[in-house]
C-alpha cells in the first residue's frame, strides 16, 4: 500500500483538509516539517503516530494552513483601500460589506476595520460589516482574543496604537471593542464552494492559495465571483494571479496592487 496516500486519506478524515487541494509538494514539506518535530522517520510511522496522537491532529491542521501574517501587510494595498475603494463605496451605499477569506489570526481583518472605523467617523450613515473566516478553528479563537504582540503591529503607526488597541503588562497589544464589533469571525472552508455571503462589496484572499492547485483556484475565482456584486472589489496577494481559464470573469482596477472588479 502506499503509505503517503494512507496517510492523507487519516489527514482528510481527522484534520478535515482535503489534501487533493493542494499541491503534493507543500503538502509533503509541512508533514516532513511535522516528521522532524516527532521524531518519525518514515510516512508509516508518522501516521502510526498521528492515530495515537489527537493533539498532533491540531499541530498538523496548523503546519497545513500556516499564514503569517501581520497588520497592514503590503501597506500600499491597503492605502488603495481607504483612499479609493472605501470611498466610492460609501457613495454607493450606506450598507458596505466585505469579505475576509483566510483570516488566519486576524489581523487583516482587523486592519480593514480599522479603516473601516476612519470611514465612518467621517460618513455618519455608512455601516461596514468584515465577514472573516477560516478553516482552522485554533487561529480563529487567537483572532477573536485580538491580542496581538509588537511585531505584528509594526505597521500600525502610535496614533493608531493609542486609538484601537489596549496596551498590556506584558508587552502584547489586544484589540479594542470597536474594533472587533466590526468582525464577524467564522469557520468556513474555501473548498465547500458556498461563499459566505452574497452581493457583497469586497474579497480579500490574500496569500492563500498560492499553495492550491490550479483548478482550486479557478473554482476559487468563481467562488468570490459568485459572492460579489457587480463592481465589488476581489483583492488578491501580490504574488497571485487569475488564471487565462476564468480571467474573463473580472477587470483589473489596479494592477501593482492585484485589486480586480468584478464583472458585469
């Protein structure tokens, strides 16, 4: 029997990752990463390993979705974002919903709030709601803590600090309540091909799928197609791209930044 396909049929069944979405060879390096921690030498040992082991199931989860993240990450993205995009859609609609996809431990989302949050103090009637999900129900409870330590806040200028953040004895900072009530964390796999809402006004999936094979992610690219309104917003990662097959589906508004429309 083929012992790498027996053990990501037990990955699938007890980590819920379908491994046929992303490439064999990410999928080999993070359980070689995971081998090395365990001291296993062989894929039959580690899966002997991982059936005797429940928490290696979480760590595994954790090695699989890892994302490292901080706020404002590719700050020039995120100056389009509340220069441009906010803008024109607090003149369209007093409604603005946006969609984080991959939220990891929270911080991008927290950092559309943030801009969010400036948004509205200048358009009393405008409300923005950040849906932010992901797979891993681990990094979803760090998001919803929000408590973050310096490094990762290295973007985030004093001014900002002071106004959004809570300063801790111990060094870290935790995000304010005004912040996170506009954050709605969720569990979600990008895989189930049901997008967590509809006709919303923005996608971010930054930095998430440049581990997925090709045809996740043009399934992925007629997820956030079928979840955006006309003219909604789909930001990529810098290094992503829509491929030839499904390109059709979107126009670029700002192609440094990898910021997409959709569609009519």
């Amino acid at each position: 029997m083929d012992e790498f396909a027996s053990l990501q049929r037990s990955i699938e069944r007890l980590v819920r990752i379908k491994c046929s979405n992303y490439k064999e060879d990410y999928i080999k390096r993070r359980i070689l990463s995971r081998m090395r921690l365990t001291n296993t030498a062989d894929f039959e040992t580690y899966h002997k390993y991982l059936l005797a082991n429940p928490q290696e199931a979480d760590l595994l989860r954790n090695a699989l979705t890892i994302n490292v993240t901080k706020f404002f990450r590719d700050p020039e993205v995120f100056e389009v974002i509340r220069r441009e995009i906010l803008p024109e859609l607090a003149r369209r609609r007093e409604s603005i919903r946006i969609w984080c996809a991959g939220c990891a431990t929270g911080e991008e989302p927290y950092s559309l709030a943030i801009l969010a949050h400036e948004l509205m103090t200048l358009h009393k009637n405008v409300t923005v709601t950040i849906y932010a999900t992901d797979i891993d129900t681990v990094v979803l409870q760090k998001a919803m803590a929000g408590v973050y330590d310096r490094k990762a806040l290295e973007n985030v200028d004093e001014k900002r600090l002071r106004k959004h953040f809570i300063g801790h004895d111990d060094g870290t900072f935790e995000v304010r309540p005004h912040i996170k009530s506009l954050v709605k964390f969720r569990e979600h796999d990008l895989m189930s091909g049901v997008p967590i809402a509809r006709y919303l006004d923005a996608v971010t999936c930054r930095n998430v799928t440049i581990y997925f094979t090709e045809k996740q992610k043009n399934d992925l690219t007629h997820l956030f197609y079928s979840a955006l309104a006309v003219d909604g917003f789909y930001i990529m990662g810098k290094t992503e791209y829509v491929a030839r097959e499904v390109e059709h589906l979107f126009v670029s508004y700002n192609v440094m930044q990898k910021i997409l429309r959709r569609a009519a």
